[in-house]
C-alpha cells in the first residue's frame, strides 16, 4: 500500500502520517530493513495460515545449496477480507516474492508482492476494499443515537443486531493539540518532536526514545502477545465491543485484537479495588476500572495497572501510578467519542489529555488470536 503525506483532526489532536508501504498492524521496520530488499524466486513448501500473521515459506535455491525462506505476509482476517484463505497456494507452487530482509540476517522476508508463476498472477496481497474496511468512512448516514429504556445511550448493539466500534480517526496517542508527524503505528519521523507526544519525565522521555530508535520492535503485545491494555485497546484495527449487563450492573468490554481479551467495568459502586479470590488488589492490563453516567457520557475511572505492557503503540511509557479517566459519549448511531485524562506521576510532568473518535461497524467482532503464531 502506497500513502502519500496526509493528516487528519480529531478532537484537536493533528496528526500527520508519513508514507508508508505497509499495511501491518504494527511497525514491521523494527524486524524487517526497508533499505535493503531482494527478489526470491522458488518453491512453495508451506502456507502457514496463523496470526498474528500468515507466512508462506519457500524453498529457494542459492548457489550449490537450497534454503528455505519465511515470507511474512498479513493477517489472516486482511487476507480473508481479499478473497484469499488457506488453498491459495500449495506445496510445489513456483513464486517470484518480493520485500524487505530480516534485520538479523535470517532468511525472513516481509512480502510487498508474491506472484505465482504459472499464471503470473499476484496472489496473498490485501485489497484496496479490505484496506477501506479499517479506515473512518466518510458521509454516513444520520442516525439517532440508540438508547436503553431508561434513556441512557446504548453503547453495545441494539436487541437482535450485531456491531462494534472501530476505524479509530488517531492510530497513536498524541496529547491533545499537538502537531507530531508519524506513521499509523507510531513511529515518529522526527526522533526530536519525542518531548512533543506528551509531557515526559526525563527518564519516560530517554525510555520512549529509546524505544523509537528501535523501531518499536521491543513491543511485548508483539513479542509475546501480551494484551493492548489502557488506552491502546481504542486505537487497535479490529475494534472493541461493549456488552452491557443492567442486571449486574457491569459491562463487558472486549477488545477484538490480541487475544479477545475482555475485562469488567463495574457501576455498582464498589470499592477500586480487585475481587477476592479473582485477582485481589494484584495490578491489571486493564486495571481496575468503576464507571457511571454523567448525562449522556459514560465515565470510567481506572487505575492499579500493571507496568509490563505498552499503552501506547508509540512506546509511550507508564508506570504502576497510572489513572486513567475516560469519557465514551455516543453522539448518534455511527460515532463514538472517546476522551481520555492520564494522570500518571511516575512518568508524566503532569496531567495531560487525548481524544479521537471511533466508528461503528455493524458486523461481529472480528474472530483474531494474536497467540496462534509467532510474532
């Protein structure tokens, strides 16, 4: 996918995206080198159909000798979504790949073109329809915003329909009104515009950089499949789901990326503090999270948060003082407006703020396990 310079604002926040040729759901530069490519002609072996992402392994001859290459290739679901599965190729199927090489010198290759040679045809890659499918779509119809009996927003699906909120219109968490150019995973063009994201202590600002200079590639939700926990899980490509149970007075939030992972949202006013015999007062992904209404917003406060993760895709980090205050208003049927305080004084100079919109896909939560595969 080719992308030329472009921006978009959302709730203040300008972010530009530089050009990118990828359409990965997290920045492959950290493994793959986009200054040095080659061409493999040979065989096909094995089409390992698996997320985090499919791979396509291919004998090629080299010299006296035969190896046998990786080509990491997209998601399963960005594949499905353009006609590919599976039976596309098959063992003894001659391709001609094209992409970048491993960082380390492996026999790994990020795969911009696969073409099989008998027909010439290009094969594996993601159409411009399964592209669009992730994106904010322009120019929806107008919808009042659904609501429960008793007046409030319904911030899942209506009785006997299905959905979810996704096609974030930020990618990567920016303080609100600050100018930063970036890609969609966070990677920032400018390693100087660092102390711009959000008001960093020295050593969070070191850290982040660090993080940077290594194009992200440390990235333990892609290392290890760890969950996007905090704030991440609203900018993901498959989208969160609200499950609201009125008897219980909790919500289900489940996030369609990673692993599925889900977590409570408690409104019955319960102390901040874990379940006995669940995960007691022990630091969480998700931490402990309290919500209630104010008017038509639905505010959710949350803290006692694990550190291990990154709550941002940029690398931003956090500490185990982390309080996040987020505000979910359901405007009308198609938009979700998401606004989130950080308060966090182990890594921040100070309290800052962010804010995007998300859209609403009318479909089921897209079925994805990070954990099928390797990263």
């Amino acid at each position: 996918m080719s992308r030329t310079l472009s921006g978009w604002l959302a709730g203040g926040v300008w972010l530009l995206v530089a050009a990118m040729p990828l359409l990965a759901h997290h920045n492959i530069s950290g493994k793959f080198d986009p200054a040095r490519t080659r061409t493999l002609n040979g065989v096909v072996t094995r089409l390992d159909w698996a997320n985090p992402h499919v791979h396509l392994l291919m004998d090629v001859v080299e010299g006296n000798t035969v190896r046998n290459w990786a080509v990491e290739l997209e998601s399963t679901l960005d594949l499905e979504r353009s006609g590919w599965n599976l039976t596309t190729l098959k063992p003894g199927d001659a391709v001609t790949v094209q992409g970048l090489l491993a960082r380390d010198g492996s026999p790994q290759i990020w795969g911009d073109s696969v073409v099989l040679t008998a027909s010439n045809k290009r094969v594996l890659n993601v159409s411009d329809a399964a592209k669009a499918f992730l994106r904010p779509v322009a120019n929806l119809p107008a919808r009042p915003t659904p609501r429960w009996p008793d007046g409030k927003p319904r911030l899942g699906p209506e009785p006997g329909q299905k959905g979810y909120w996704a096609r974030p219109s930020a990618t990567t968490l920016v303080e609100a009104g600050v100018t930063v150019e970036a890609t969609e995973h966070g990677l920032l063009k400018n390693i100087a515009d660092a102390g711009k994201i959000a008001p960093l202590q020295p050593w969070a600002k070191a850290l982040f950089e660090s993080r940077q200079r290594n194009f992200l590639k440390d990235d333990p939700m892609f290392q290890f499949c760890m969950p996007p926990g905090g704030v991440r899980q609203f900018q993901q490509p498959y989208g969160v789901q609200f499950l609201e149970d009125k008897t219980f007075q909790r919500v289900f939030l489940v996030e369609g990326g990673g692993n599925h992972i889900w977590h409570f949202i408690y409104n019955d006013g319960r102390p901040q503090v874990g379940e006995i015999g669940g995960n007691d007062d022990n630091p969480l992904y998700y931490g402990n999270a309290r919500g209630k209404w104010e008017g038509d917003t639905y505010v959710v406060d949350s803290k006692t948060f694990i550190d291990n993760f990154w709550f941002s895709n940029s690398g931003l980090p956090h500490t185990d003082h982390l309080h996040l205050i987020e505000r979910f208003t359901r405007s009308d049927y198609n938009t979700l407006k998401y606004e989130v305080t950080i308060d966090d004084p182990g890594a921040y100079t100070r309290t800052w703020n962010a804010t995007w919109n998300l859209q609403w896909v009318a479909e089921d939560l897209p079925t994805y396990y990070c954990q099928d595969n390797r990263p």
